[in-house]
C-alpha cells in the first residue's frame, strides 16, 4: 500500500521539476508564438461546487487587475485553457488559443509544446508559457515571467511565514501576486497547482544567483514550499 503522505510529496516535487522547466528557457532565442482568440470549453461546473468556482474566479480576477495589459493577455489566454487528465484540451485546441508555439520536445511520455512572449528579441525578459499533452490531452499548463510591481519586496520572514496546510488564495494574500502559475493533473481528480516568486524578492546575491519561490498545492491547501537564494 502506498503511503499517502509520501504519494502526495512525490507528486508535488514533480511539479516543482516541471515548473523549474520554465526557467530552464530563458535564454531561448526561438521567434515568439502569436496569439489567437478562441472560445472557452462549454463544461459546466457541478452545484455542490458553485461557491469554490465562485470564490476562484474573483480571485483569478483580483490577479488580472495587478498586471499591465501584456501580462493580462497572456495570462487569460493561459486561464481559457483546459487540463485534466484524458479530458484536457487537443493541441489544435491549444494553437488556436495561443497560435503555432515557438518549439516543443518529448520529455518521457509527455509531449511539450513552449510559447515565449518578448517585445523585441533585445528583451531581456520574456512570457512563458509551457502545455504537457499525454495521448493528445493536456493534463498540464505553467506559465511564467509575468511581472508585477510589489509595493514592497518579499523576503525570508515572509516566505517563513506561509506553511503546509495554508489554503492557496491566503499565501497569495501573504506573500502578494506571483509571477508564476501551474495547474497540473496526474490523476483523475487531483488538481496540483504551483506559484512561483521571481520578481522583486530581498536577497543580496550575485546576479547569478536570482532568488526563487516555488510553492506547490495539493487540492488547494500548501504541500510543498522551496526557495532559493532568499534574504
């Protein structure tokens, strides 16, 4: 018999790998993707959970309005798209969401398409977004780069204060907008979400040594917390 607890921290450090995969294209030099509208699923939410849908979608919209207008495009474009194992979106479901992507590659049993927004290729920052499809299904999505001005930087007492169990949308409210999403299902009705902190964080490190937050979610409450570099 599988121990739960070591299931659930098994799963959540693959998504931390996954979401580290964002970071890993940084420096990608591939042309950005073009975006595309596209209508949203038809699925209707269950009764029984009307106010948790509810309560996501003012906190999804609390976070649109704290960015500029290119990381709001970016990020409904990324919040129309579906996954959930065997029931997430087709590819061609995706690319006429987000259009044609600026590479893909298989890791595993996972194919994986990239999308990198930039103004113009002497932008040193740039919008990721990655989709994991398994038998043609996305079953998860991660997008990162988008940046947000923090009335003030977070540092290691925050993150300290922000521990396993804590409900998603109260880390949020701690520790302020993040700059990183992910959204993942590896069984039927898990949902695995993550957040990352790249952006206005306290350290005094080397510029090689750019401070991280990656927190993970198992069905809305904290598993799993990193970070790196922090002051």
């Amino acid at each position: 018999m599988v121990n739960k607890k070591n299931k659930s921290w098994t799963i959540a450090s693959v998504i931390i790998i996954i979401l580290s995969l964002l970071f890993s294209f940084a420096d990608f030099k591939g042309k950005s993707g073009t975006s595309k509208s596209a209508s949203t699923s038809n699925s209707q939410p269950k009764k029984s959970s009307s106010s948790a849908n509810k309560a996501k979608r003012s906190l999804s919209s609390q976070i649109l309005s704290e960015f500029g207008a290119k990381e709001s495009l970016r990020l409904e474009q990324y919040n129309k798209i579906k996954v959930r194992k065997d029931k997430g979106m087709t590819i061609n479901q995706v690319k006429k969401l987000l259009g044609e992507p600026s590479t893909q590659s298989t890791k595993g049993i996972s194919r994986v398409l990239y999308w990198f927004y930039k103004d113009d290729q002497n932008d040193t920052k740039e919008i990721r977004t990655i989709i994991l499809f398994k038998d043609g299904r996305a079953y998860s999505k991660h997008i990162s780069g988008l940046e947000v001005k923090r009335k003030k930087k977070i540092g290691l007492d925050d993150y300290n204060k922000v521990h396993r169990n804590d409900k998603y949308s109260d880390v949020i409210k701690q520790l302020g907008i993040p700059n990183g999403f992910s959204e993942s299902y590896f069984t039927s009705n898990e949902l695995l979400q993550g957040i990352s902190y790249t952006y206005d964080l306290n350290h005094n490190a080397p510029e090689q040594e750019k401070p991280r937050i990656y927190l993970d979610f198992s069905d809305g409450k904290l598993s799993v917390k990193d970070q790196e570099y922090l002051k």
